[in-house]
C-alpha cells in the first residue's frame, strides 16, 4: 500500500530540516532517513519494500587516453580518463513481527557481483515511556556509524566504521527533559579483517592509492571478539558522544596484512614474527548540531593497531536552503565543506634498516599521511526520492621523509564526482 505522497513530502521535509543526530544505530533503511512508500500488512505482519540506485561520472585530475595512461597509473588510480559507473544497487525487504520485531536486510548488486550488505534483527520498545531499548544482532555497520550526508566517507570512517560486522549490540536512551536524552550502548562483535581501501571515492575501480581499513566481516584463522560502547548526549539540536572499542589482532587479516601492506613494518621492533597476535584498540570523540538546517560534525579517532598507531579527524559543516517549489520538486540544496586528516604516529623515523615507515612510492600509499578538503552541492531534486550530488575532492598526500631529505612528493589525484542517486 503506497503512503499518500503529501504525507511522504511533509515526512523527508521534517527529517531533512528538523533533525539529523543519530536515535540509536544508523540504519541507512531507516523510516527516518528513507521513509517508507511501499508496505504490506497481513495478520501482525508488515513487509515493507526500500531501495537504491546510484549513477555516478568520476573525472579524476589530469589527462588520461594513451600516452597518458601509463600501466603505473591504471595500477595506482584506475584510469585518468573520465567514467561513468552503477556503484550499487541496493534492494532493502524489511519484515516486522508484531511491534516491536523486525529482521531486516540489504541486497547489494553492483556489475560485477552481488552481496549481503545487511542482515539483522532488530528490537525496539520503551518501557517506561521514558526509557527506549533498542537490540540488533546479526551482520550490520558498527553501531557509531552516522550519516556523512556526502557519498564520499572520511578517512577514518572509511578505515573503521563504514563495512558491516558481526554483532549483538544494546542501547538505551533516557529521556531527560524536552528536547534532551542520555543514549548508552555496548556492543559484541567479531573481529574484522584489515585490508586496502581506496582513497578515491569510486568503488569499481580500484588502485594501490589506499589506506589500511577494517573490511567486511569474514570468517578467518584466530579470529576473535571485539567489545565496545558509546555514550552520547543530545539537547536541541547539540549532540556530544564517546566511544571505543578493544580486542586482539589475529597473524591472518592482521599482522600479517600489516607486514605486507608496509614493507618497512618488519624492520619495527618485533615487526618480523610471524603467525602472532597483535593488540587492537580504537576510541573517538563527536561534536554535532543539527538544527535550524544546520548540520555540523567534528570527529576524531585515534587507533592502536599492533605496533601501527593512526590518528585522525575531520569538521564538516552544511546548511539546507529549502525553496517551496510546487509538486514536491526542489525542497532543498545544501551546500557542504569538509576538512579531513589522517595521520600514522611516527611514520618517518628511521629504523634499523636505515629506511623509515613512508616512502614516496605509490606501492607504499597506505604509509602516507592525508589531508582533503571536500565541497559538495546536494540537492534533492523531487521529494525524498531523487538526489543529486555534486563533490569535488582536493587530495594532499605527505610522503615526504626529513631525516632522509626526501620532500613531500604531490600526487595528482584530486577528483570530481557527480551522482543521481534514487531512492524509494
């Protein structure tokens, strides 16, 4: 049964402009942030339909087509020359038992393959009406993950919060006062696997440009739990949160992809043993506010994987321009800027071998530090259901090595990309 599209407009409109702070875990299906047109109600049960689509151009700095597409640059970038790709299609079926059940998943198509990009049970209640429960258990992002509003992620949201893992998680939130509540949650997971990941937004076409992130959950030799728990506190439109997360490295997706991932990581302290474990630890700090078509974020990490310690953070800032164009067309443009960094501790000391952590060399991508500056124009074009997304990303590398008086050396990888994402 489709929803009467008045309804729906008034629905985005007040997501849009009246909130944006997250209420328990971020579920990208969510009826908050993609609001719900097709649902099926039989005898205490309700199935309800969602999707995707994403169209994207990427044009990445510089010329490409022979003679400037060198094999090095089709291995480290993809290709200069511009494209035009299907990132995803995502197909959400949301099955609710009853009022307070639901088992939920995500269907990812892409064309090159299809995977699960979500499933998960899910429990909400409030008992007493003051203090709302919410379980999940099952494969979903961690539950610190927020919405970017960006295609693009941050660094470090692209190195620790952005795949799914394996997890039961529990959160509560107290209602203190109008406009005002107390969240606290604590989480269970298995360990992720470390692994590449592009520092360029497209997804399809990957290079040797990456950082080291934490991939997909998948099933791995000497795996482990991962504990972890937030706690955050929001009141008209301020939001503050903590959290952090702790558990063992194992030798197979951990130190292992850490010695070969940075060739100069056997020559640290210990670098060289084989087949052990390794500690692992990451915490971070949110500022927010969310109101007024403000929206405003400022994160940092800071993460102890082995003997690697990585920090980083980002500040991004957009305000939603609401125009009252009739039919639904044209609710709003929001124009956005982000400054990011990522940095690894100590990377430029020298080491026993006379060589330091970072090189310049493009094979050695995962040992630079970054920083990236992020404009965006989103507009949502009709309703909730049509988004366009113009970004453009100016990427600064720091390869540089003093103590070896070897300068910082630029690489041309700044990117534009444009999006029609379609949602229903």
């Amino acid at each position: 049964m489709r929803a009467a599209p008045s309804l729906l407009l008034i629905a985005s409109t007040a997501v849009l402009f009246l909130g944006g702070a997250p209420a328990f875990a971020f579920d990208e299906f969510s009826d908050g942030y993609s609001p719900a047109n097709f649902i099926l109600r039989t005898d205490g049960l309700s199935l309800t339909w969602k999707g995707e689509l994403e169209v994207e151009f990427h044009d990445i700095e510089g010329e490409g087509g022979p003679g400037h597409d060198s094999p090095t640059d089709t291995k480290t970038l993809g290709t200069r020359s511009p494209f035009v790709e299907l990132d995803s299609f995502w197909l959400a079926i949301r099955l609710g038992l009853g009022e307070y059940v639901g088992f939920f998943s995500i269907l990812d198509f892409r064309p090159d393959g299809a995977r699960l990009g979500a499933a998960f049970a899910d429990f909400r209640m409030a008992s007493p009406g003051w203090l709302h429960h919410h379980m999940e258990a099952g494969y979903h992002t961690p539950f610190v993950k927020i919405d970017r509003r960006t295609e693009r992620y941050p660094l470090i949201g692209t190195a620790y919060w952005r795949e799914p893992e394996l997890h039961l998680t529990y959160e509560a939130r107290l209602d203190i006062a109008r406009r005002t509540s107390l969240e606290a949650g604590l989480t269970l997971a298995m360990m992720r696997p470390l692994a590449p990941t592009g520092v360029q937004e497209s997804t399809t076409e990957a290079g040797t440009i990456n950082i080291l992130g934490l991939g997909p959950a998948e099933t791995f030799s000497g795996n482990g739990p991962v504990g972890g728990a937030r706690l955050s506190l929001e009141s008209f439109g301020v939001h503050l949160e903590a959290f952090g997360f702790v558990g063992r490295m194992a030798a197979e997706g951990g130190t292992d992809v850490l010695r070969s991932a940075l060739p100069n990581y056997r020559y640290l302290d210990g670098g060289d043993q084989t087949d052990r474990y390794g500690d692992f630890r990451w915490a971070g700090a949110r500022l927010g506010y969310h109101d007024h078509n403000i929206h405003f974020w400022a994160e940092t990490i800071v993460a102890q994987e082995d003997m690697l310690t990585r920090y980083g953070g980002y500040a991004q800032l957009s305000y939603a321009i609401p125009f009252s164009i009739p039919g639904g067309w044209l609710p709003a443009l929001e124009p956005l800027v982000r400054v990011e960094t990522l940095r690894i501790q100590d990377s430029t000391a020298l080491q026993s071998n006379g060589q330091a952590l970072r090189s310049t060399a493009p094979i050695n991508a995962v040992s630079w530090d970054y920083d990236i500056l992020t404009l965006a124009l989103i507009s949502q074009l009709y309703r909730d259901l049509v988004r366009v997304r113009i970004e453009y990303y100016f990427i600064r590398e720091r390869n540089g090595v003093a103590a070896l008086s070897l300068n910082d050396v630029p690489f041309a990888n700044n990117e534009l990309l444009l999006q029609l994402e379609l949602r229903f």
